[in-house]
C-alpha cells in the first residue's frame, strides 16, 4: 500500500492511498461470496451464484461497488494507523481509479486535531481592576435594604405622583366604539414605569382618589396589535386605589430588622466589607476573562470546521434551552424575528469560533503547564452528576462515559489553569491585596454546554488536544464508477 500524505486546509490531511491490482481482485472475489450468500437467486443455492448471475440480478457494478467499499474501509484504517493519525470525525473520501486489472487509488480528507500555537500568556501588561466602595456604595445598599422593607400606605392628602402605586379603571373606545382589551374595572400599576401605551400614565399625575379624567393617545406606530398600531383612542379613567411606599427610618428596629447588628455604624461596616470581598470577587473573574482573551489573541490556530460546526449545534441547543424556560417554541421565535434556521446559524458562527478557538487554547496552555486533573477529581464530578440528575438517564450515562470523563476533565484543567496562573501573578505581586474566591469552583457538571454536548452527541472542543474519543470511520463512498 502506498500513501501520500499531503497537508489540507482547515486542520486536515490528504491521504492518497494506492492498492495494487490483486488487492482489488481479492476484493471482487470476497465481494461475490458476500452477495452470494445474502441474495436468493432462483435456481442456485445459498452462496454459490456467480458473478455474472449476481449482476444481471442485482444490477452491473454491484460486485465492483461491493469490493470498493470493504476494500477503501481496510485501507483507510490501516492508513491512520500506519501515518499514525488520529482523526476528529469522518473522512471525505473520493475514488480515483477503480478499475480490474488496475491499481485502486482513493483519496481521503481527514480532520485531524489542530495545532495550536501559543504565543505570550503570561506577559500581559494589565492586573485586576478593584472597584472601590465608597461611604455612597454603602448608602446605596441601605436604600435597597430600606426599600425591600417598606409598607404601603394610603394617600389621601395629594394627587398623585411617579413611584405611587395605583389601581385604575377605564374604558377606552375608537370612534365612540370600545375595542377589545381597551377596558378594565381594576388595573394595578405602578405610576411612571410606562407599563401601559406611552404617555398614558403622564395623564394621571396630580389626580386624586376619586378624580377621573378623559383624554386621548396615540398608539405607537410597533403596538403589538395590528389594529390599534398608529390609532388615536380616547380613554376615561377613574383612580380607585392610590398608595406610596413608605421606607423604614434608619434606626434601631430597622437595623435589627436586617441582621444582628447593635448599632447603625456596626452595619454599614459590615455591608462594606461585603461589599469589598464582592468587588475582589468581581476583579479576580474579571482577571481572568482578560488573561484569557490575551492568550487566544495571540495564539495562532487554525479551526477546524467540524468544531466550529458542532460548536454551532451546541449553541442552537442551549439557545433552545433558554426560549423553553420562556415558555417560547423556536419556530414562534423565528417567526418573530424573520429568521430561518440557517440564519440563526449564521448568527451563532463567530460566537462559535470564538469558544472553539478559546477551547483549544486553553488546553494547550494546560497542557504546557502541565496542569492535570486526577481520577479522583473527575469521580466526585460524576458521583455529583449522577446524584443531580438521576432522572436522565442520556445525562448520567454521558458523565458515566469516557467521553463525559474527558468533558469534565478538560473543563476542570481549563478553570485550574487560569486560576494558577493568577495565582502567580498575586505570587510577583505582594503589594496587591488578595484575591480569593467567595464562591466554590464552579462544577463541571453545572454547565449547558455539557447537556448540549450529550442531546447533539457532539465532540468537545476543550478535549480534542487530549484524550477525547474520536470515531475513526469513513463516510459511505459513492458508487465506484
């Protein structure tokens, strides 16, 4: 067998195999008992039907087309083996030349795991970024605190006012006609929030409990109801109800209502130092977005378009994930967007070749700094997956399979590399203020890309450059001519 091994665009390789012409004979011969043994042919038993009989049975060619196949599988095989390549899906496979009595030629385009090429990642010339918290921060939190524990009571001394919360009644009419939904006898709102046609609130303001008032809106020219989108409409409205809100002072009670603290200084010092572990909390997630940005960008790749592809179905599979939980179907989304699905795609692949290539690279750097995951680390991973989602059964076993292992390997190396690497640089610079995690690490498991991965049965871009399981099969050829 002859192989020439010629470098292809996209991360792949070109494989010119040739076969001399008795392998192609060998190939006929077992290719007749094959389709002798499963064809019933009347007037021979089982298996013993020529050549000639099994074509004019089954057709010219079968027997040709039958021996091509096995043989380009057999080969293609002991090529990865021999050139000692390790393919990412299947290959596009072409025949050249098969012909008897002439040597069988076929060439193979195979992905292949790309190279990565790292550039500086260390050498970034930029640290975290604290956000400071100030005596204002602080009285921005109370307010929240005050506000999340304020009353409502009745106003009865003034009219009303943005931030009130009111109960209306109208009825709304289109040339001295109601129309559909333009009357209720109880509307609760909350004044200034423009819940309803803009501007219409705008009316109310200064309006006592009681008062009623009769003006006329224009509808916006995007009103969701194509009937009253761009329409003038006349409404008379009465405010039953009227009520503000009414915000605790800051006292004793109201700190005791918040937490054990004694006093009011004992409070806002401990929401300060909160509110600083947060913010270096932030600054240290912060960090490490942009150590990964200055590491993609200057590593050289080139992507496969498998992975990009896949990357893409993993997308549209978390995307539809996200309208579920909106209760939105994908085909009532397209149609509001006046979208197709191959649009959606279009959309989705520059997203998709950013964590493709963010994958990769990650991975190298791992693998470079040689940071590596034990067994037992991937165990308690999928122990916890196992327990979180014992009711599917496709998910636990995803986790349960080497390809699963390789997933929440690859995704625990990618996290404790970038974090190593800030460690080193807290390391180079004791005068910063530390920068732990108040969080726990976030878990392998607790990611969509992992559901996605397992409903679409797509192949890990973080794992290729390791141990990620790959299928080294060859499409069905086309019919040998």
């Amino acid at each position: 067998m002859q192989i020439t091994r010629t470098p292809a665009p996209k991360s792949s390789v070109q494989l010119e195999i040739e076969l001399p012409p008795e392998r192609l004979e060998r190939a006929m011969t077992d290719a007749v008992r094959v389709l002798a043994r499963r064809t019933r042919v009347p007037g021979f038993r089982p298996g013993k039907a020529p050549r000639p009989v099994l074509e004019r049975h089954l057709g010219p060619g079968v027997v040709l087309d039958e021996a091509v196949d096995h043989l380009m599988q057999d080969a293609y095989r002991a090529a990865l083996l021999q050139e000692d390549i390790l393919p990412l899906t299947n290959a596009d496979v072409e025949v050249v030349q098969a012909e008897e009595g002439k040597p069988f030629i076929f060439k193979a385009i195979v992905p292949v795991r790309p190279d990565v090429t790292l550039g500086d990642v260390k050498g970034f010339p930029f640290g975290p970024e604290i956000d400071t918290i100030d005596d204002a921060r602080v009285d921005q939190v109370i307010d929240e605190l005050r506000d999340q524990n304020a009353t409502l009571a009745a106003v009865e001394d003034r009219g009303a006012k943005d931030g009130d919360y009111a109960v209306i009644s109208f009825v709304g009419t289109r040339d001295g006609e109601p129309f559909d939904g333009g009357t209720s006898e109880r509307m609760p709102l909350i004044l200034g929030q423009e819940r309803l046609i803009p501007g219409f609130e705008a009316n109310l303001l200064g309006k006592r409990v009681g008062e009623s008032i009769d003006f006329d809106i224009d509808f916006p020219a995007d009103y969701g109801e194509p009937t009253l989108a761009g329409q003038t409409a006349h409404f008379a409205v009465e405010i039953k109800e009227l009520r503000e809100k009414i915000q605790p002072d800051i006292d004793e009670d109201f700190v005791a209502s918040v937490g054990s603290f004694t006093s009011v200084e004992e409070m806002r010092a401990d929401i300060k130092r909160r509110l600083e572990e947060n913010a270096l909390d932030r600054a240290r997630h912060g960090f490490a977005d942009r150590i990964i940005e200055y590491a993609v960008a200057n590593a050289t790749v080139e992507l496969p378009d498998v992975l990009i592809d896949q990357e893409i179905e993993v997308m549209h599979d978390e995307f539809r994930t996200q309208l579920a939980r909106q209760g939105i179907t994908e085909e009532a989304y397209l149609k509001a967007v006046e979208k197709t699905g191959d649009g959606l795609h279009a959309d989705f692949r520059p997203n998709a070749e950013k964590r493709v290539k963010t994958l990769l690279v990650l991975s190298k750097v791992a693998e470079v700094e040689g940071v590596e995951i034990s067994d037992a680390a991937v165990d308690a991973e999928v122990a916890q997956g196992m327990a979180r989602y014992a009711g599917d059964e496709r998910l636990t076993a995803y986790f349960a399979s080497d390809r699963g292992r390789s997933f929440i390997r690859s995704t625990l190396r990618r996290s404790r590399v970038v974090e190593q690497i800030i460690d080193g640089w807290l390391a180079a610079h004791p005068e910063h203020p530390p920068m732990p995690h108040l969080e726990d690490q976030p878990s392998a498991i607790d990611n969509e890309q992992a559901q996605a991965n397992t409903a679409i049965d797509a192949t890990y871009p973080g794992a290729v450059l390791s141990d990620e399981p790959v299928a080294p099969l060859v499409d069905e050829p086309a019919p040998a001519g």
